[in-house]
C-alpha cells in the first residue's frame, strides 16, 4: 500500500514526538518562564507545557494514522 496521504501522517507524527521529546529535555535555563512552582527543585515552565502538547498531539496523530491505515488495508481485501 501505498497511499500518500498515511506517509504524510505517519511522517509528520514522528517529527512532533522528536520535536516534543526534544523540547522536554530542554535545560531550565532555555525553557522559558515558570509557570508552577512545585518546590525549590520542581517546576513547571512554559517549554514542558509546549513539549507535552506537541508529544502529545504526534501520539494522536499516530494513532490516527494507524487507524486510517487499517480502514485502507480492509478495504483492500474485499
């Protein structure tokens, strides 16, 4: 099979999971300003918010894919 459009998709989830695992491993010193101050060694800053939506929006789109690609692969065997 060969269809474009789950390549696309499939590509495109791999680089948001890169990009907001890539994001997550930021230093605190590059990840933007502190959103909860959880105590003096834990914290929530703007850049973990930003890696957690975009990981989380590639496990979707992933996912999404998946489901697209096996609609097309039953389709395929009738």
């Amino acid at each position: 099979m060969t269809d474009w459009r789950v390549l696309l998709f499939s590509a495109i989830a791999c680089l948001m999971l890169v990009a907001g695992l890539l994001v997550l491993a930021l230093p605190d010193s590059y990840e933007g300003r502190m959103l909860v101050e959880l105590d003096a060694t834990h914290s929530v800053r703007l850049f973990d918010v930003l890696g957690l939506g975009l990981a989380a929006a590639g496990a979707a789109t992933a996912w999404l894919t998946a489901l697209r690609w096996r609609r097309a692969m039953q389709g395929q065997e009738a």
